[in-house]
C-alpha cells in the first residue's frame, strides 16, 4: 500500500508537465480548431536558447522568463504565418495538424544543428530534495506542481470571469461570423497560441532539469499529454490538467505493477478505452445537434 | 454645436459597388442610398445579388470596387468587420450552435464593445423579446433550437450592439408562416422605434406591406428603385421573377 | 457511349502502370542501366512508393491521415520474416502477410465512424507508438532492439531460393502490381462510393451505402497496401531494423504523401523519390534531411495545397475547376416523367403508413402518437410550426433515429423499424434533404452511376429494361433535364439545380416512395416553377409523395391531403381547403387569431 501512495505521489509529480502540455494544446485547438503537434518542440527550443543564456551569464529567473516569453510569441508567429493563411474548415483539420508536423521537424534540425544531440545538463530553478509521503521528491517537480495548478487557476479566472473564453470558442466555430460581430479574430488566436506555447514552455524548463536537454525531450511527453488531453476531453481546460495528472499517476503504477517495458502500450491502450467508452472525454462535453 | 438628437437624412449609402467571387460578376455597380429611419427592401430571386450586397453594406466584406458611407462618412475598405451601428443578421443565421443562448447574445454585446453593465441590461431586455422557452433556458446550445427559435436568437444576438441601422438577409427562409408573422412583427416594432431596417429577402408579400421603399435586384443590377406599390413596382415584382403567395 | 471511354481510360492507364513497371525492371535488371546503387535506390523508391500510396489514398478517399502506417508495414516485414524462418515460399508468405494486416486494419476501420476524424488519425498515432514498442521488446519475433535478419527465402515460381539480385525485380513486381490494384480500386464505383461518404456521410446512408463498411474496406485496403511494402522491404533490405518503423518513419510517409500529393500514384512516386532522394543527396550532413522534409510540407501545404503532382497537373490544364455558375435556366424536363418512372423505378406506387409512432428526447415528447398515411401513387402534404416535430418523424422514417413506441411504419408490406438506415432505400424509401446534400467531389453523373448500381438487383427482379447503373443514370439526367450539367460538380451548381439533382439520387436508388424535406425551402420563383412540374409529373407518374415544407401554396397546390403536426401531435388532417380554414391550424401554424379574423372580415 505504501508503494501505491508513493507512486501515486511521485506519479501526480511527474504528471504535472503533462498537465501543462495538455493545457497548451486544448487552448490552442479550442481557439483555432487546431492540434499543434510543435507545441513540445517549442518548448524544447526555448530551452535550448535558455541554456545558452544562462551560460552566457544571464541570471536563471531572467532566463526563464525570457524563454517563456519566446515561446509565446513563437506561438503567435506560427498561428499567424502557418495557419491562418490555411483558412477554416473542417476539411482543414488534419492540414493544420500536419504542417505543425512540419514545423516541428524543423525545430528539431534546428536544435540539433545548433546544440547537437548530445544529452546536455539542464539547472532546476529549485535545486534539493524533499520527503513527500516516504518518498524523494525533488525540488523542482514539486514547483513544477505548484506552478502547474496555479497556471490552470489563473486560466480559469482569465476564461471565466472575461468574455475572452465565450469569444474564443465563437471564433474558433466560425470566424466569419464572429469578425461580423466585431470580434477580433486575429487578437483572439494571438493570445491563445502566446499563452499554450508558454505553458508548453514552462512544462519543458521543469522537464529538462528532471532528464537532460536534447532535441527530442518533448516527443515522449507529449504522447502522455494527449493520452491526457483525450482522457479529460479535448474540449475541457479542467479536464486537460486532470487528464495530465492522471497520466502521470497511471504510468507510474502501470509500470510498476504491470511491466516497465510497455509503458507506451499501457498508456494507448488507455487512449483506446477511453475513447470508446467515452469519445468526448470525462469532463468534455458531446458536441450537440439539432436531431 | 450639433444637436445630439440629430440624425442624418442618409444613413447608410453605396456608391458604385462591384464585386466579383473569382470569375463571377456578382454586384454591377449598384447604388443604393438608405434614408434613416426607413424599412427598405431589396428584393431578388437567388443569384440575384442581396447576400452579397447586404455583406457589403454591413462592412463585412469589401467590395471589390466602390464605397460605402455611414451617415454621410465613408468607411474605409478592407474593413472585414462590423462597422459601429450597424448590425448584419445574415443568411443561415450563422449562429454558434456550440455556445449557448445566453452565451450567444452576449457576444452580440462584447463584439460591438459595449461597458459589461449595459450588456446586462441589454440582454435582459432581449430575452423578454425572445420565445419563452428560450428565456426559460437560455443555457441550452443553439444548435438544438428550432429553426424559428434560431431566427429569433439571431435577431436578438445582431440587437444587442443597440444598432441603429439593422441589415437582416432572408429571415423567412425555413420558417412556419406563424414565425414569420413574429419575425416581421419584431421588425415593425424595430422600425417605429427609429431602426432603419433593410430587409433582404426573395419572398415578397410580407416585405413589400412593411416597407417605405423597395429595391430589385437582378443578376447583380438594380431594376427598380422606389415606393413599394403602384404599377411600377408591380411589373418590376413579376418581371423579377418574385412570387407572392397565394394565401 | 461515355462509359466505355472510361473503360477505355482505365484500361490505358493500367497499360502505362505495366510499361512502366517492366521498363523499370529492365533498366535495372537485365539491361544494367545503372549500377548496384542507383539500382536500390529505385527499388526503395519502388516500396516507398506502395507506402506512401496508402497513405494517400486514405487521405483522399476516406479523409483520415493516418500517422501510424508504419503498424502494417511493420506487420508486413516482420511476418515476412518469421515465415521465412519457418520455411514457407514467398508465394504462402505474402498473401498471409497482406491478409493478417487487411484483418486489423478492418477492424480498425470499423471503428472510424464513432470518432471525427481527428480523434481518429490521433488514435492511429497511439497505436503506431504502442506497436513501436512491442517491436522493441518482443524479442522473439523481432529480434528486439537488435533487429532481425532476413533468411533465404524459397520461391515456388522461380524453382529455388530469392538471390539478392531478385529482390529488386520482387519489389518492383509488388509496386506495379498495388499501383495497377489501387488504381483499379480508386478509379471505380469503389473509389466513388468512398468519396461519397467521405463528403456526406448522412446522405450516403439514405441512399444504401454502408459508412462503417466502406471505412474498414478502405482501411483495410490501404493496410493490405503497407504490408506488401513492407514485405518488399524486408525482401530487398535483407534486415530489420526496428527504427523503420518508428514515429520518425511514420511521419517520413506523411511528407511523402503531402509532398506528392493526395489520391494520385504518380504523386506517390514523386513523394517517395523525395524521401528517398533528400538524405541521399544531404549525405554526410546530419539535420538536413528533418529540416527539407518540415520546409518542404510547409512550402507545400501553404502554396501548392493538394501537393506538388496534382497542381502542377491544375496549373498545366488551365486552372480551378468548378466556379460558381451564373444561374442559367437549365434545360426542362424532357416531357413525359411517367415514362421516366415507369423504365427506372422498380417499385413505384407502394402505400407508406406511419401508425403510433411516439418519440421522446430526454424529457421532451417529440411526437404523440403520430399516424400518417400516405395512399401508393398520392402526394400528402405534411406541415408544422418548426419545432413541431417534422424533422424527427422524417428522421424516424430514415432510421436515424428510433421511436419510443411505434406499432408500424410500412411501406407496401415492409416493415422499415427493424431495418437500417442503409437498409430502407432498398425496401422502397427514398428522400431528400433540404440543403440538397449531393456528394461534394462527385459529379452529377458520377453520382448517379454509383447510386444506381445498388438498385441493380431490384430492377432487374421487376423485370425492367433498363439494369445497368449507367445507362440508368443517363436515363434520369435526360428525363431531368440536367444534362447542362452533368459533369458539374455540386458547389457549382446554382441551389434550384442541386434539389433536383437530389431527387435524380433518389430516383437512382431506385426509390418508388418520396419523402421531400423543405424541398422548395431557399428557392425563388422560377425554380419553384421548375421543381413544381417536376413533383407534380411524378406523381401523375405514380410515385408515392410525401412532402414537408413551410411554402404552403405549393404544398396545397400539389397534394390531395394535408396532415398538421404542432408541438408532436396531428391537429388536423383533410384537404387543403378545410385546413386553410380549420381554426387550429390558422392559430398553430398562421399565427391568424380569430379577433384578426374577425376583423379582417369587418
């Protein structure tokens, strides 16, 4: 039973990135309707050009604040020069999924050619450990934690109490008449795509100290945070942050209990139930038609 | 030193609008002066160019030649959004089936940037305007109304920026008769308020009873431009190829 | 006439396929043209371009990107292998291979209609990552993170085991051969039928199509499809190793088809070419090739959207299809519906009866106890306030959805209730929709012939002349008048048109019982003229007609009988006179109130 609490504890730890992760997609595709499959990759850039600033001797909270902020408007730049010129449509889905692909291979090349491939060293921003429930935690997840649930906070404050949240989703089901409402449209995927990208970015600063920093730091996480993102609904802010959470609890005890070879299997095995006993998700709500 | 209950004769004008979708001539330099206060009618058998006139008028799209004043002030081109006072219940309502009643009015609201106070009390007032069961539940999608709740629901979303100039395209389309007779009810009360109204529709009979001034479109072109009755505007109707009703 | 020039087309091209198969071979076999090398090169190009072909077919056809293709490849090699091992031929291994992969992607397939399509390519992402992993810790049948080598293996055509030197011409062999099948399966009713519910799944039902069949075959296929190139990988490689089929490969498939474009095969060569090309041509610098591939699918997904192949192709034959028309007054009818009806529909004149039907939505009681008769041969009438209830009584006729209590809905002597929706049109049920809903990229023509070919059986059971799906389509586009514009595609096509369009569907399926939603919903004057005589025909033709609509002049013109639904329940039934005058109905559905009336009469 101990062990259960223990993985459990060290599990919500771990999961907290993915909760972040999760949260950045579910923003970004419930304001532009698009899944951005870079999201991990930007985070990871970010971390990258953190790096070298702090070696270049800028302080660490400055540099990471900065690499957040890169993030953000990273994240603008793409909404505004890969997506937008797509136009909208359901038709276009899966053509905004697959350019972010794109881009995200790029981002890859990119890193590698600047930094190399080489598993790289990366500073928490709080260093030590601590004793949570009989087992050692390090510092920095617990801030990871932390961070990650005030961030769902403030979102759900900035969702809910501003018409910003209402706005979003009108834009994302149709542009056209939501600019007819005088909607700003573009101002609207600007700010959703700043705020997923710097979520992603903060979940990749909090995982890089945790492993090291290379260029495909975020492929393995990522694959959790939309095995969160399906299991909260990729319609729920909520519910994406829980869905992280939980992963991070379930691929602790899976692995543990069942086999630490198939852990990849375990989570898509858990993406295929979900989907099929409920395809909107936990908290996500069934899209309503008129019968 | 305007008086502030001033209102100019023209409130809402076209001037030379062409507009072309890829190859196909849409509008061929119409012009269309609207005086405030009024109920037009720009009538037209499908094709005929309303849509796409109303779009225009509304600054929703912009033309591909000519311009468009607002009491009097031309609005720049490339607009591509609303312009202030003037509010656009287009073809298909175009409403946000995923959001809710109240959530869709709101957005009328925010979109045309008024203090969260007065929404409030904007939308309280719609929702007196709207059928009961809307009231009643105005948490429930859009998408599952009917066809009659959501012409209503459009109509009330495009009020909510208090517009003074209220463009509506085909309110009629889909509706029982007994909903039409509200829709155009609601338009009557619109318009002896002071809300200049111009109503875009292909159905005749209703329109031309409401309106002081009619306008045929045909195949992009204007074929009539004047009072609603009388043998003119009779042979203009049948010419257009617009029905009446046998009822 | 127009069909054996598409004959004529399909048989060319599977001639070009062929050609430039043996001519492949050829070059790098017996003819030594290019040397060892250069020779892989063309081999690998050879079962990239299999891959990436089912990659893009699904694409095309069926609307899914799915980024975890390199699961059947996988299936194909590895299979492949492990027979090999055991001692089976190539000529046992394949088929076993390409049925094992065929089954799973059937499977899989059937579940893609529960999911959008999002959630669907999202999930076979999962899936290529969990089979990732399997491949690299199920050791024994892969050999693990060591990878496997591929034995000799026998060849019962050729008499003794594949040589190296064969194992180009296998692979080339296999590629001509997927392409001239998936050329042969796309280009047919197979390819159609796919398109069509691809476009309007909801439509394709109506008229008997099978959704969640139609995806797994496709599925199914395209898995068949990557198990055979990977089967020649194995084959020409001589060893497994499990990076092939990582996400990195998976996602290398997607810039190859993005590249060369969807649902084309010689797009799917260019796109393996690339694949193949980029690292050669980057060779000995690392990180080239990720960012050509992420440059190249971003340069082509935002200027050359359909990929490099298919707008070349558009460009070269002179720009964009389909613009919107001008309306133009279309052709009429060619006169005599009745003969029309009498040589295309095996089933005309049945009696549709709808006794009791209740439905109930949660707490909401959609219909009462609704009963309607609609006489073989009549037009009846039904009307409502929207909100009424006249969607979900048309809705429960189609199948989608399902009463609470019904003692019967019949046509003739069929009981519809316990049919699927697919199932009814076959029983005689056929209708339209109110936005028309034609298949998006089909042409009219294209349309009519895959519809009509599933009335085939009950044509020719009634013994009509006219059986072949084509010359029954151009039999209704004659008798429509819409030969303007057969060869249009629906988007371009002015909304009066569309609707009849929609009836010709209808009439395809070979549906002797009409069910009209708001067909003169959206339609001006002179389209309504022109619908008018067109229902007006059918009827006097025997057809079966019930129409709903709000446009109660045409109702009233054109049926005998006029049923009134409000808030679920009939309130009135007779003709159109005693309704327009029952004080019911002119409250419920006029919004005339008797004060009004009262005072319109002073």
């Amino acid at each position: 039973m101990g062990d259960l609490i223990s993985l459990t504890i060290s599990g919500i730890a771990n999961g907290s990135a993915f909760a972040l992760l999760a949260l950045g997609i579910v923003i970004i595709f419930r304001s532009t309707d698009t899944v951005n499959f870079a999201i991990g990759d930007t985070g990871t850039l970010v971390t990258f050009i953190a790096i070298s600033a702090i070696t270049a001797g800028i302080p660490l909270a400055v540099s990471f604040v900065m690499a957040i902020l890169l993030a953000g408007c990273i994240g603008v730049a793409t909404e505004r020069l890969l997506i937008r010129p797509l136009g909208h449509g359901q038709h276009l889905l899966f053509v905004a999924l697959v350019i972010t692909i794109g881009l995200g291979l790029i981002m890859q090349a990119a890193m590698g050619a600047v930094w190399g491939h080489t598993p790289q060293p990366f500073p928490p921003l709080v260093a030590g450990w601590v004793e949570v429930g009989g087992v050692a935690i390090s510092l920095n997840k617990i801030a990871a934690t932390l961070v990650a649930l005030v961030a769902m906070a403030l979102v759900a404050w900035f969702f809910g109490y501003m018409p910003f949240g209402i706005a979003m989703r009108a834009s994302a089901e149709d542009p056209f008449a939501a600019r007819m409402l005088g909607l700003n449209t573009g101002r609207i995927a600007a700010i959703a795509w700043f705020l997923g990208c710097g979520l992603a970015a903060i979940a990749m600063l909090f995982l890089a100290a945790e492993s090291a920093l290379q260029p495909h730091l975020a492929h393995s996480p990522l694959f959790r945070a939309f095995a969160g993102v399906f299991l909260g609904g990729l319609t729920s802010m909520p519910g994406a942050v829980i869905g992280g959470f939980a992963i991070g609890v379930l691929d602790n005890i899976a692995g543990h209990y069942i086999s630490a070879n198939y852990r990849d299997t375990i989570v898509f095995s858990v993406i295929v139930i979900v989907l099929f006993a409920r395809p909107a998700g936990f908290m996500g709500s069934i899209r309503k038609e008129r019968v | 030193m305007l008086d502030a209950t001033y209102r100019p004769p023209t409130a809402l004008a076209c001037q030379n609008i062409v507009h072309r979708y890829g190859g196909v001539l849409a509008l061929d330099d119409i012009s269309v002066a609207i005086e405030t206060g009024k109920f037009v009618s720009v009538l037209g058998s499908n094709g005929a160019g309303k849509s796409t006139l109303g779009m225009v008028l509304s600054g929703v799209l912009s033309p591909s030649a000519g311009s468009v004043a607002v009491a009097g002030r031309e609005i720049r081109a490339g607009h591509g959004g609303r312009i202030g006072q003037v509010s656009l219940v287009p073809e298909g309502r175009r409403l946000f089936g995923q959001l809710s009643v109240a959530e869709n009015l709101l957005l009328g609201g925010y979109g045309a940037g008024a203090p969260r106070a007065e929404i409030k009390r904007r939308l309280s007032h719609i929702l007196e305007e709207l059928p009961k069961a809307l009231r009643d539940d105005s948490g429930r999608a859009a998408a599952t109304l009917s066809g009659g709740e959501q012409q209503m629901l459009a109509i009330g979303r495009a009020l909510m920026a208090d517009p003074k100039i209220l463009i509506i395209d085909e309110p009629s389309m889909g509706l029982a008769p007994i909903l039409i007779k509200r829709v155009y009810e609601w338009l009557a009360r619109l318009h002896a308020n002071g809300v200049t109204i111009v109503l875009l529709e292909q159905m005749a009979t209703h329109a031309v009873r409401h309106s002081d001034m009619l306008v045929i479109l045909d195949r992009g072109r204007v074929v009539y431009s004047g009072p609603p009755t009388g043998d003119k505007a009779h042979a203009a109707l049948i010419a257009g190829y617009i029905g009446e009703e046998a009822l | 006439m127009i069909a054996s020039t598409g004959n004529r087309r399909r048989v060319a091209r599977a001639a070009a396929i062929l050609l430039a198969g043996l001519a492949t071979w050829i070059a790098i076999g017996p003819a030594q043209l290019f040397g060892d090398y250069i020779g892989f090169l063309i081999v690998a190009i050879g079962y990239f371009a299999i891959v990436t072909m089912s990659v893009s077919m699904l694409a095309g056809f069926c609307g899914i990107w799915p980024i975890g293709h390199t699961a059947f490849t996988a299936i194909g090699a590895y299979v492949t292998v492990n027979l090999a091992l055991a001692g089976l031929p190539i000529e046992a291994i394949l088929p076993v291979a390409i049925l094992a992969a065929a089954a799973i992607g059937y499977l899989l397939g059937m579940t893609a209609g529960r999911f959008s399509i999002l959630y669907f390519g999202l999930l076979t992402l999962a899936v290529s990552l969990a089979g990732f992993e399997i491949i690299g810790r199920w050791e024994d049948f892969t050999g693990g993170e060591n990878g496997i080598g591929v034995p000799a293996i026998a060849s019962l055509l050729l008499g003794r085991a594949i040589r190296l030197s064969d194992a180009g011409g296998y692979s080339l062999l296999l590629a001509t051969l997927a392409f001239l099948v998936t050329d042969f399966v796309c280009q047919g009713p197979v390819g159609r039928r796919w398109l069509a519910v691809k476009s309007q799944r909801t439509a394709s039902m109506a008229v008997g199509f099978v959704p969640p069949r139609e995806n797994a075959t496709a599925f199914s296929f395209s898995a068949a499809l990557a198990a055979t190139s990977g089967s020649a990988m194995a084959v020409a490689i001589g060893y497994l190793d499990p990076e092939g089929f990582s996400l990195n490969t998976g996602i290398t498939m997607l810039v190859a088809t993005v590249v060369g474009g969807t649902g084309s095969l010689v797009g799917a060569l260019f796109g393996a070419s690339f694949i193949v090309g980029v690292p050669e041509l980057a060779r000995g610098t690392s990180n080239v090739a990720p960012f050509v591939y992420g440059a190249a699918m971003i340069v082509v997904l935002l200027f050359l959207r359909r990929g490099v192949v298919p707008s070349l192709l558009n460009i070269a034959s002179g720009g964009t299809r389909g613009t919107r028309m001008q309306k133009q007054p279309s052709e009429s009818a060619s006169g005599d519906l009745a003969e029309l009806v009498a040589e295309v529909l095996p089933s005309a004149g049945k009696e549709l009866r709808i006794e009791n039907v209740s439905v109930n939505f949660g707490g909401v009681k959609a219909l009462q106890d609704v009963s309607v008769v609609v006489p073989a041969g009549r037009a009846i009438g039904l009307i409502g306030p929207n909100g009424s209830g006249k969607t979900t009584l048309l809705n429960v006729l189609s199948g989608f959805v399902r009463p609470r209590a019904a003692t019967s809905v019949r046509i003739g002597d069929t009981e519809l209730l316990t049919l699927r929706p697919w199932e009814r049109v076959s029983a005689g049920f056929g209708r339209t929709f109110q936005h028309a809903e034609l298949f998006a990229e089909l042409t009219i023509r294209d349309t009519l012939r895959i519809v009509a070919r599933k009335g085939r059986k009950a044509r020719r059971e009634a013994g009509l002349n006219l059986v072949e799906p084509d010359a029954v389509a151009e039999r209704i586009i004659r008798g429509l008048g819409l030969d303007n514009v057969a060869e249009s595609l629906p988007h371009s096509l002015p909304f009066g048109i569309q609707k009849v369009a929609d009836i010709a569907r209808a009439l395809a399926a070979g549906a002797g019982m009409l069910a009209l939603d708001e067909p003169f919903s959206g339609l001006d004057a002179d389209e309504s003229a022109k619908l008018r005589a067109i229902l007006r025909e059918l009827r006097a033709a025997g057809v079966t007609i019930l129409i709903i609509d709000h446009v109660v002049h045409e109702i009233f013109d054109l049926a005998e009988d006029v049923y009134v639904l409000d808030f679920g329940c009939i309130i009135a039934h007779g003709k159109p006179n005693a309704i327009r005058s029952d004080p019911k109905v002119r409250e419920a559905y006029f919004g005339i109130t008797e004060p009004e009336r009262e005072a319109s009469h002073a």
